[in-house]
C-alpha cells in the first residue's frame, strides 16, 4: 500500500468513525477495504449480525437513495453490491454456524426479470443461521422454476424475492399457480423486497410478507411451529 498522508488505517480508526469510514468505503466499491472493515470489527468482538446490519446494509441503503436519485449509475452500484457481497462471504460461515437445531426446508429465489440477489442471499445466510436447510435457485425465476424445485425439495417453506415494482407482481403468478395446481396449501410461502408491505403480501396470497432478514426467520419459525402442531393434532 502506498503510504501518504491521506491514507486512513482502518484499525486506527474508533468504531464509530470504522462504521462511517466502511459506509463510505461501501459507497465507493472498495471491496478490499470492506473486508478488512468487517474482520477488525469481528476482531472487536461484534456480532456478525450487527457487522452485516449497520456498515453493510446501512452503507447500502445510501447507495440505494443515490442510484434512486440519479447520483450514482449501474456501475458504480454493481461495485458496491461486489464489496457488499465481499463483507457477506466473511461473515456468511459465522451466521451459518450456530449449531441450531434443524427447523425445516425452504427453496428460495429472485423471481421472474429480477436479478437483484444481496436481499435474497442474506436470508438464506441467516435462514441457514437459524437452522433451516436451504435450497437457493439465484435470481430470475420462472414459475416452473420454483414448482419444480418445491416438489422435487418436499420444500416446507417457498421464499420469493423481488425489488423491482414491476417484478414483484410476479409472485402473484406463482402463487396463482400454485392454486391452480391444488398445492398451494401444502406449502408455506413467505415473500419479501424492499417495495413489498404487508398488505401486498396479503393481497396475493402469500402466508406472510417479511420485512428484513430476521422477520424472516422468525416468521419461518413461527409457520412451521404451527405446521407441526397442526401435525400432532390431525
Ligand atoms: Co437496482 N433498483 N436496479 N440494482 N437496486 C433498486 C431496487 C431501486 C429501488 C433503486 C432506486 O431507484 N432507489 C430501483 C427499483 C425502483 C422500483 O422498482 N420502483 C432499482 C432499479 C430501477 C434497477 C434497474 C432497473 C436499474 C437500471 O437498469 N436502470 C436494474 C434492474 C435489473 C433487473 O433486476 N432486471 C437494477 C440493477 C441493479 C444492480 C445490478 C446494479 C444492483 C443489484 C446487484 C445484486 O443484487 N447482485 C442493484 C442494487 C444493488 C440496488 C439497490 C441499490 C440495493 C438493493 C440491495 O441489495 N439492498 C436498490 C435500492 C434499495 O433497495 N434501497 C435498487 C440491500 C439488501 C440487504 O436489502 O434487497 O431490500 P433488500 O433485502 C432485504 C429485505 O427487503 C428483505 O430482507 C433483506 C435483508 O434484510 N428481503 C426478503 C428481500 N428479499 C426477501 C425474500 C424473503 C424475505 C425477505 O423471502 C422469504
């Protein structure tokens, strides 16, 4: 590394001023750094939910208001989900790690068009965490895609994703499908992204609707609770 005087050394910096440095460092695509950021805060002693919540997805909710805002363009945002995903990967083994007990099965993808995945990924990051198999099919899913895979899994859980406004309409065909086929109820299906609420997950039929990574796994949790007490009782 070069060394002048504007050269910042992440370890020297306190915690607060590391966060605000990785957040710009995010912002700028700096993968190496973001890297180096989240293993000196592991180092520290955080949480690696509290490493992914705050410099990660807080870094990334401002690139998220710049693209909107025609400040930032597609490149600059793909290098900043690259050192995103950089960041994730370390901290991917320890959220996946905690040895609980095995919950159930969920088949999860981006749907149909959209091939946003960062949102996707770090549930099945965090679902893995919490003791759910996963089966991640990646980014723009066609129906069949998730109808296949659900059956041939014998899923408990569908999770879709979708970001876009005009791709999250999508899980409305999927589930519509599923209707079709008289499986809809075999199946738990929880939906998420960021221009989903609560009630367009109700509007297309969706079991529940999950605001972040973690709602997502407690709601799993709390579905297949329910589905295994149903199970005791018939
Ligand atoms: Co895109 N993009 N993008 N983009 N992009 C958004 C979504 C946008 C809101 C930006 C903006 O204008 N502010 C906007 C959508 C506007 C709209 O639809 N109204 C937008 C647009 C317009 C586009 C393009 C059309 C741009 C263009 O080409 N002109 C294009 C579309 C491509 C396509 O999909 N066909 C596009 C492309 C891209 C990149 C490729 C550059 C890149 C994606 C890289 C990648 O994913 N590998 C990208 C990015 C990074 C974003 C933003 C900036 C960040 C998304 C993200 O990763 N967030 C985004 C702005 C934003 O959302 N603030 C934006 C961090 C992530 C942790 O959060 O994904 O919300 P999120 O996931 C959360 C929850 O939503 C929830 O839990 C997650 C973790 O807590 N969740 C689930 C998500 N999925 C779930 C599934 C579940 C449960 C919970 O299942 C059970």
């Amino acid at each position: 590394m070069s060394e002048n005087e504007d050269d910042i050394i992440l370890s020297e910096l306190d915690d607060e001023e590391l966060v605000q440095q990785m957040m710009d460092d995010l912002y700028d695509g700096l993968k190496e750094e973001i890297e180096e950021g989240v293993n000196i805060l592991l180092e520290r002693g955080w949480e690696p939910y509290r490493v992914l919540t705050e410099p990660l997805v807080g870094g990334m909710t401002i690139v998220g208001h710049d693209f909107r805002d025609g400040i930032l363009f597609v490149p600059e945002v793909l290098l900043a989900a690259g050192a995103m995903k950089g960041g994730m990967a370390i901290l991917k083994p320890l959220l996946v790690e905690t040895g609980a007990p095995k919950q159930g099965k969920m088949v999860i993808g981006t749907v149909k068009g959209d091939i946003h995945d960062i949102g996707k990924n770090l549930v099945a990051m965090m679902m893995e965490g919490a003791g759910f198999e996963i089966v991640d099919l990646g980014i723009n899913n066609p129906v069949e895609e998730y109808l296949d895979a659900i059956r041939r899994e014998e899923a408990d859980i569908l999770g879709m994703s979708a970001l876009l406004t005009t791709t999250m309409p999508y899980m409305k065909v999927v589930i519509d499908t599923m209707k079709e086929q008289g499986i809809r109820d075999d199946y738990i299906v929880l939906v998420g992204g960021a221009p989903l609420n609560e009630e367009f997950g109700r509007a297309i039929g969706a079991d529940a609707y999950c605001r972040d990574a973690a709602v997502a796994v407690e709601t799993a949790k709390t579905f297949i609770a329910r589905k295994h007490n149903q199970g005791v009782a018939s």
